[in-house]
C-alpha cells in the first residue's frame, strides 16, 4: 500500500504530494510522521492506493500514524483542498485549519487518570489493617476512586490490596470540561408566532441559505435553538457560530442547560487542554453541536444538520490573514456537501447579504417585533456643536447627563460606547505642534493614563510619558481626542458614588477575557459599562435602559467604502442593548453631523431606508456589491526589496489589465495609509474590479513572486485599508 502525503510545512517549494509506503493501519486523514529531507516531519495522508509511479529504491516507509484515528475527515480534506486552490496558500496551511493548534504542537494531549475499584467477590482481610477496611468501604460506597486520591487518603494500604488482587487499577480517558457544575436557566420556550414562522421558512424552503433579519431582542437565538434542537432529534449534528465577544457567559449557560453535554463549546477563554477535549469530543461523535467563533466553521462533525451563523455582518467572519477566507463561503461548502440549511441571522444585515436576499438568492424571513412588542428604545441625536457653543468642553452632552442621574437614580444600569481606548489618541506639544509617534510604525502613539505611558495601537509597544516636549523641551503637553479610559475618570468626577467597568482591548487580555468583565455587569456588580465596539454585539442585560454613544461621527470616517455600512450597524446593536426588559430604554446619540442620513436611519430604525439608500449609491458609484475591491499588499523589512517587489507585481497586473482593460475601474499602486507597521514598509496595489473579473488571475500572479523578506498577498474587499 502506498499513501499521498502532504508535509505539514507551509512552504509553497514543498507543496506537493509525495508518496510513501504503508501498512494497512494507515488511513486517509491521518496524521503520520515521515522521514523527510535529513529529518522527520509530520504530515497528513490524502490518499491510500495500490500502486505508485515512484521507483521502488526510492520509496520511503511511513514511519508512525501520530493518532489512532484520522483526525481529518473525507470533507475536511476535500475542503482544503478546495481552499487552496481558490486563495493560492499551500495545502498544508489549510489543512491546518481543521486541527486544533494544539494537535499540532504536540503539546497537550488525551489526558488519562487512573481509576481504582474492588474486585467482584467476598474480601477477607486481617482484622489489624484497618486502612485496608477504610479503603474497601470507602470503594464500596463510591464505586471507584482517582488512584492518586486514594494514596493520599490510604497510604500503603492502596499496594496491600492491590498485590492481594483486590483492588483493581484502569486507566480511562478523560475531558477537561470548562463548565463542569455550572448550571443556567435554559427553558424551552414557546415559540411566538413570529419566531415559529420563521422555523417554519427556514425548515420548508428550497433554498439553501436564509436570512433571518429580525430587530434586536427579537428573539432570533430562540429560533436557532429551536432548530438545532429539530436537527439533533434526527441525528445529525449543528455548528452555531457567533463572534467571538458574544459568546457571554449567560450565552454559555443557557446553551449548555439546553444542549448539555452534547455541545462543545470552542472560544478563546478556555485552556489549551479544554479547547483540544472539546474538539475531541466533536471528533468522536460524543457531542454533535459545534459552538464558537469563525474558527468554528472547521469543526471536526460530521453527518452536519444545519450550519447557524448569527449576527452575520460581523467583520470577526473574515480571516485576516492567510487564507484570507470569509466564513460564509465555507458554510456555503459545507452546506452544499451536507446538503444541510444554512442560516444567517442579524438585525443589520451586511448590504451585500441584504441584497442576494432581496433578489432571491436567499429566502428572507423579517421580525420587525421585539418579544412581546417591547418598543425599540427611543433614540435621542444630540448636536455637539451646540454643546461646544453653549460651553460645554466634556464629552458629555447636557441630556447626557441628566439621563445618566435619572437612569442610575432608578436603579438602573447605563452603558455608554466610543470607539477608542486609552485616555487620549494623541498627545501633542503646546509649543511647537510635535505628536508623538511609533518608532516602528507611522502611527501616532495613544497615551494610557493607568499605566502612565504611551503605546502605539498598531504593534502593542510601550513608551514613557515624556515630562517635557522631545522636540522643543516645552513643558506644556496638550491630549487631544478622548479614549474610553478619560471617561472613566471624567465620569467618576460626576457620579462619585456610581461602580464604572470598562471594556477594551486593554481589559479584555488574558484567558478570562471579557467574560469577567460581562459578568461582573450582568450580576449588577457595576452601573456603568463603559466600551469600545466590544459592548455592541449581543448582550442581553435586562437592567440597562440607558445606552450612551459619545462620538457616532468617528467610525463614519474610517477608510472604508462600509464606513456608513458599519456606522449603522454599529449604532443600532449599541441601541439594541437598552430596554430589553420591562423598563423601557433610551438612547442618546451625540454628534458632530447630527443631519448625516446615516444617523438619521439608524435613529429611527429603518433598516429599509437605509439600504434603499445604500445600495443606489454604491450603484452609482461601482461599489462592491457592484464590483470587487481588490488590494495587493507588499511588505518588507527591507524598503529596496518592497519596492522591487512593488514593481514586479505592478508589471505583471499591468499586463492582466491591458488583457481585460474593461475589467478594471481603478488600478493604481502607492503607499499603503500607513507607511510602516513593526517595521515593515507597506505598499499596495489598488483595484477596483468589475464583477467576474479575473481574481483568481490576481492570486496567481502573486503567489508567484518570491522575494526573502517580502510578503505579496490578496485581499478582496478588505474591511481595513488602512
Ligand atoms: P435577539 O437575538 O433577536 O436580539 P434574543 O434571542 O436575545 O433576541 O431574545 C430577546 C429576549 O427575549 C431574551 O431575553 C429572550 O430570553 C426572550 N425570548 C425569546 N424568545 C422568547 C419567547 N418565545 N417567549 C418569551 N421570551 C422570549
Ligand atoms: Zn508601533
């Protein structure tokens, strides 16, 4: 027998199948380890076949299977497959997406324990050793015991009675459970007219995908729940992916006193081990819901139901580095090879999803309703101008403040959203104007008062505050812009007496993450939350009624075509989290532009209106979804090597153009907005492409550049150009 293998080395040079002899224990999927080069290596079998092309005295043995199991299934290795062809990244990369890293480290694995417990039959003793009796009641009691236990609790005795034959010793597997003891409240319920309807849909369409487009608290996760449940009853098996920061800890409870044991649950807070037992309990069949974040996609089940993917315009769907896939496409896959439903939930649907929806592509099911028509909570906009005008120098409106007293006075939770950690973004001199700037990045640097330094956003690095200007020696340091940080402080001028958390990246680092965090304010342990976009996406706390968004105009301005996209998005899921129990909730919406149209829809919910505008401008302007934005990137630690292969690339998609010259709206290359991130020069070449123009052409021609220090990649209509 002979197996195709592919080396787990991510190298484009290597990225071929070689064949190796076996023995009949060797299967497609698994994981061996061959001789390779001067060396050993690991790598995955794609295929096992009778005969090879390979002159025998050069063919080598496989020398070991690393698993008693292929760890990859017959889809899993269709789909990389697959992926690789359409991004251009070697197999090996994205086969590596459908093992947990911790497989491949080697570093964790099954873990054991040895359990102790009496031999069938009578057991006579002497009547002097007296541990020896403890230790049989005590089996006889609990049935059996952890080895080590019981040499702690009964010494020597353990040995007596196991040379006598009469205690037994069995080594069994065992899973690290993360939630072990924890209960929740996951009721079923009955399901509401509208949530039923929309089971219904998704159940009876002939369609693949439907968009469930339902107001925020109108009741979607119900409507999953119910369907996974429908799903796990024949037999087959769910993946349920949310973004990352939604996976809250009251979300964790209620799926796992619904589901029990048999949903796994993959997110950032758990440990190596439990991440690697939860996908081994996939693996085995032993639980059949895969719960997590975009990574979850490649979850390792099989004979799969249904695939849910909620709030679906979140940017977290799309890998930001290679492959650069976008999550929707791989359920698309999936779905197809199961021939299973798919599922897309939001209450802002992204536009491009919105419109395949409407034109029939995908059913549509709407829930305009919150559960038991609660309303909407009100939205109030604020001129910030007036503010400035009327004297008012803090980042809090007038109205602002009096709702804060009013909400906090009742008893009442308030959350209050911007965009931007740290105290301040920049920090100039009063003198002569210097900003202080990363030395490894174009960027300028954020000052963070906790720590007293100044730290660049971009590579993490840290810098002393500086008591007097670098530049001219001025003493007199100006901060510019606020970060969630100063309105922390600011708030605790005004509300001394109130508990203020705060979430941003700074606070949500570490195994416990944001769950801390979300659950210190569900168990009303704070009054006022105060976050960056992180407090936006899915929590449900029924005592919030106030939700403050100090600077709505900041996220208008990224360097995005989705900026407008985004803001909406934004506001009405911040929106989303006031009144959602029976106190009716308010939100107040400050700005600079208070009659931008965006605004304006999001404040009044209309979804609708927004998208009838939307989607006639981006027409207007060839704008995905009427055309591709396509970027090449091009960085390097050595600036002439960037630039060389700048130029390559460009020739070389010049060339593609004069090819298809109608293809290509916009073709132009520069610098990337940021010169330089960790020391790496970037530049980039900017398309805009007609729809079914030559992408794949694109990854081609990139993946053939190879420079040492140089990286040339493709990203389709990136969520970030800067
Ligand atoms: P969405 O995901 O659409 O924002 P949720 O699923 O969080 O909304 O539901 C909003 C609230 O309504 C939750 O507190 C949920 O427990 C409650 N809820 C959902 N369905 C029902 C139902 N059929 N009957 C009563 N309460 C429900
Ligand atoms: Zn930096």
């Amino acid at each position: 027998m002979f197996a195709e293998v592919i080396v787990d080395v991510a190298h484009s040079d290597v990225d071929k199948i070689f064949d190796y002899a076996c023995g009949s224990e060797i299967a497609a999927g698994m994981r061996v380890a061959v001789p390779f080069g001067k060396g050993v290596t690991t790598g995955f079998v794609m295929r096992v076949k009778e005969t090879t092309e390979v002159p025998p005295e050069k063919i080598k043995k496989i020398l070991r299977a690393e698993d008693r199991f292929p760890a990859l299934t017959a889809e899993a290795l269709m789909l990389a497959e697959k992926i690789s062809a359409r991004y251009r990244v070697p197999l090996a990369l994205t086969l590596r997406l459908f093992l947990p890293a911790e497989m491949r480290t080697g570093k964790v694995g099954e873990r054991y324990c040895t359990v102790c417990r009496l031999a069938e039959g009578e057991h006579t003793i002497p009547a002097r050793a007296r541990q020896q009796a403890a230790l049989i009641s005590f089996l006889r009691e609990n049935g059996e015991a952890d080895s080590a236990f019981l040499r702690k609790r009964f010494g020597a005795a353990l040995s007596a009675l196991e040379e006598k034959g009469i205690v037994l010793r069995e080594k069994r597997r065992v899973f690290r459970n993360p939630y072990r003891g924890e209960e929740g409240t996951g009721a079923e319920r009955t399901l509401t007219p509208a949530q039923q309807s929309a089971v219904d849909t998704v159940l009876h369409t002939k369609r693949t995908v439907t968009l469930l487009h339902g107001v925020t608290g109108s009741g979607k996760t119900e409507v999953y729940l119910t369907l996974i449940a429908g799903v796990l009853k024949e037999g087959k098996t769910a993946i349920f992916l949310v973004p990352e920061i939604s996976l809250t800890p009251q979300m964790l409870l209620q799926l796992r006193s619904r589901f029990g044991e048999k949903a796994a649950i993959l997110h950032s807070g758990l440990s190596a081990g439990e991440r690697f037992d939860e996908w081994m309990r996939l693996r085995e069949g032993e639980a059949r819901i895969a719960i997590g974040a975009r990574s979850a996609i490649f979850a390792p089940v099989e004979n799969v139901g249904i695939i849910v993917i909620d709030e679906e315009h979140d940017g977290s769907y799309s890998s930001e580095s290679a492959p650069r896939y976008r999550t929707f496409d791989i359920a698309l896959l999936r779905a197809a090879y199961h021939r299973c439903k798919l599922v897309l939930g939001s209450a802002t649907p992204a536009v491009e999803t919105y419109r395949r929806a409407k034109e029939g592509e995908f059913s549509l099911v709407t829930m305009p309703d919150r559960i038991n028509a609660r309303p909407l909570p009100a939205v109030e906009i604020v001129d910030m101008r007036r503010e400035v005008r009327r004297g008012n120098a803090t980042v809090f409106s007038a109205s602002l403040r009096e709702k804060l007293k009013k909400c906090l006075g009742e008893g009442n939770q308030a959350i209050l959203f911007l965009n931007r950690r740290g105290y301040s973004q920049t920090v100039l001199c009063n003198a002569c104007g210097y900003v202080a700037k990363c030395e490894h990045c174009d960027v300028a640097l954020t000052y963070h008062s906790d720590e007293d330094c100044l730290k660049c956003h971009y590579c993490g690095a840290s810098y002393k505050m500086p008591s007097a200007c670098p530049s001219c020696g001025g003493k007199h340091i100006r901060y510019v812009g606020t970060g969630t940080q100063r309105v922390v402080q600011e708030l605790g001028k005004l509300y001394p007496a109130a508990r203020m958390l705060r979430m941003d990246m700074d606070t949500t680092s570490g195994k416990e993450g944001h769950f801390r965090i979300l659950k210190k304010f569900a168990n009303r342990e704070a009054d006022i939350l105060v976050g960056t976009q992180m407090v936006a996406k899915g929590h449900d706390f029924p005592s919030v009624t106030l939700v403050g968004i100090l600077d709505a105009d900041m996220s208008l301005h990224f360097p995005d075509y989705r900026s407008g996209e985004r803001t909406f998005q934004l506001i009405t899921q911040v929106a989303g989290r006031s009144g959602r129990a029976n106190a009716p909730g308010e939100v107040v919406l400050q700005t600079y532009d208070p009659d931008n149209y965006i605004l304006r829809f999001a404040a009044a919910y209309d979804y609708t209106g927004f998208y009838a505008h939307e989607i006639a401008m981006r027409q207007a302007t060839a704008f995905p979804p009427f055309a591709a934005i396509v970027r090449v990137m091009v960085t390097g630690g050595d600036e002439k090597e960037a630039l060389e292969a700048l130029r390559q690339t460009y020739g070389k998609l010049q060339k593609l153009q004069s090819a298809h010259p109608d293809q290509f709206l916009f073709f132009n290359r520069m610098h990337a907005p940021i010169k330089r991130i960790q020391n790496k020069y970037r530049y980039q070449v900017l398309m805009r492409l007609a729809t079914g123009s030559p992408i794949g052409e694109i990854y081609a021609i990139c993946a053939e550049i190879k420079y040492k220090n140089t990286l040339v990649y493709v990203e389709e209509n990136p969520s970030n150009l800067s």
